[in-house]
C-alpha cells in the first residue's frame, strides 16, 4: 500500500526511510522543530549503502503508527464508495 505512493517522493529531498531497518515507514528531511519524530540514516550493506542524509538526523512522520482501516475509509468516502 505505502510503495506505490510514497516514491512518488523520491526524487525528492525528502528521506523514505533508506538507510534505517523501516524503509518507507519512515519519512523526514533535516530540518528540525516541525516534527517531534526523528531517525538518523545509515550505511546498510547491501541495502542502502548511500542513504540520503546519511549520519545526519531526519525528522518527519514515523507512518507504523498510522490507523490503516482508518486511512482505508477515509479514501473509501473520497472516492465515493
């Protein structure tokens, strides 16, 4: 569900989570004082050897602690369904 959407941000100055073991459940950038949440990207061998940000702190949105059937319902009644 988060793949197709979330790397619509890639090409983006925005970290995914690369670099951290919740790719894609982790979003943020380094500028700091607009999210409480923070994660440092880092070297993993064999999967993100080069994140963006790498060594540095990212704050963002940690999205595991969203609702899914929320989200999921709220979509349902935007789309009219």
């Amino acid at each position: 569900m988060l793949y197709p959407t979330i790397c619509l941000f890639e090409g983006t100055l925005i970290n995914l989570g690369r670099g951290t073991r919740c790719r894609l459940l982790f979003w943020g950038a380094v500028a700091e004082g607009k999210y409480d949440f923070s994660f440092t990207p880092v070297s993993i061998a064999g999967m993100s050897e080069n994140p963006l940000y790498m060594n540095q702190v990212c704050y963002g949105l940690d999205l595991r602690h969203y609702d899914i059937d929320e989200l999921r319902k709220k979509r349902r009644s935007t789309l009219g369904g």
